[in-house]
C-alpha cells in the first residue's frame, strides 16, 4: 500500500474567489467506511489544504542608475581590431551585485544589448527564486504539520455530514462532495 501524500493542485478562479476560499487552508479530517471493511469500521485520514495567490509574471525593468558599466578590450581570437578596440562589456547590478561580462560581438553596443539581456534574465531568476521561498513559508504556514488535531473541517461520509470547525456550521457531506459550499461560506 503506498503511504506517499498525493499533491492536487487546483486553479479556482472568479469573483471573490480568494475571498471565498481564504478560510479553507490547514487540515481537513476525512471519515469514511471503506467498502472493502467487513465490520464497519471508520477509516479517518488528513488532508492539508494550502491557499495560494498566482503567480504574477513580471516584467523587469531595469534603471540604468543601478547599473555600473565598464568596457574593455575583448580578449581571445578575432584578429587585430578585436585586441585594440574596447568592445567588450562587463555591467554590475549595484543593488544585487550580480556581474555581467560579454565579449561575443564585434561592436560595444552589440555586446551592451547583450549583457543587460543576459542581467535581465539573472534578475528574473533571482525575484522568482525570492517568490518561491516566500510562497514556500506561506504554504507551510497554513499546513502546519498536517495532524489531526489541526483540523479545520471534518468530512464524515457515513454520518453524511461536514463540520467547519472554525464557523461551527454543518451541511451535508453529499452537498459538499457535489460543490454546494454556500452553506459552508
């Protein structure tokens, strides 16, 4: 039997969506009796649920007052005018620190266009690993350690009821299993 929890991922969305939902993260207890238990006994497991806003992309724009500029001559083959022109660039991100050097072109502005395309990409990565630590706390947050005595609501298919443990209100499991959650919100 595999004991490994299962991941559902889940996109609601509309009006007040977030609003609505908002209440439904941390544990969720859920009794049944399994059609294959001959003495009728309840089975009750757990179910974490985490709330999370998308994603937004970002579009990154970079202030030229943050970044230093240095040019230099390139290095390596490409004969004589290569080695006597500073065409190649190296740009530092002040705020982050992170460095940039590009030598490829021929022409500075060629390998100026390039390197800030290159610190764009390296500034994208490091806000979207920021925003993935950040969704990472809130998650684990609103989890907590997944025990049952965590609960926020309890699902019991046999008494056919779903008790909110926070609201104290109850509705029937069936209209719950088919989305009727208005009761519940």
């Amino acid at each position: 039997m595999d004991q490994r929890p299962s991941i559902i991922i889940v996109e609601v969305s509309g009006k007040d969506a977030r609003k609505i939902f908002a209440n439904e993260s941390g544990g969720h207890r859920w009794q049944r009796i399994p059609s294959t238990e001959k003495r009728g006994r309840v089975q009750t497991s757990t179910i974490t649920v985490a709330i999370l806003e998308p994603v937004n992309p970002r579009d990154l724009i970079i202030d030229d007052g943050e970044i230093s500029k240095e040019v230099f001559r390139g290095s390596g083959a490409g004969g004589q005018k290569r080695n006597k022109t500073s065409s190649a660039v190296r740009l530092t991100h002040k705020p982050t620190g992170i460095v940039v050097k590009y030598e490829s072109e021929r022409s500075q502005s060629m390998n100026l266009q390039a390197a800030k395309a290159i610190l764009a990409s390296r500034l994208k990565q490091l806000a979207d690993e920021s925003d993935q630590k950040e969704r990472s706390s809130i998650r684990k947050e609103q989890l907590g350690c997944g025990m049952r005595g965590e609960k926020r609501r309890t699902i019991r298919i046999r008494d056919d009821q779903v008790i909110d443990h926070i609201t104290q209100k109850k509705i029937s499991a069936k209209k719950y299993l088919r989305g009727e959650l208005d009761e519940l919100f």
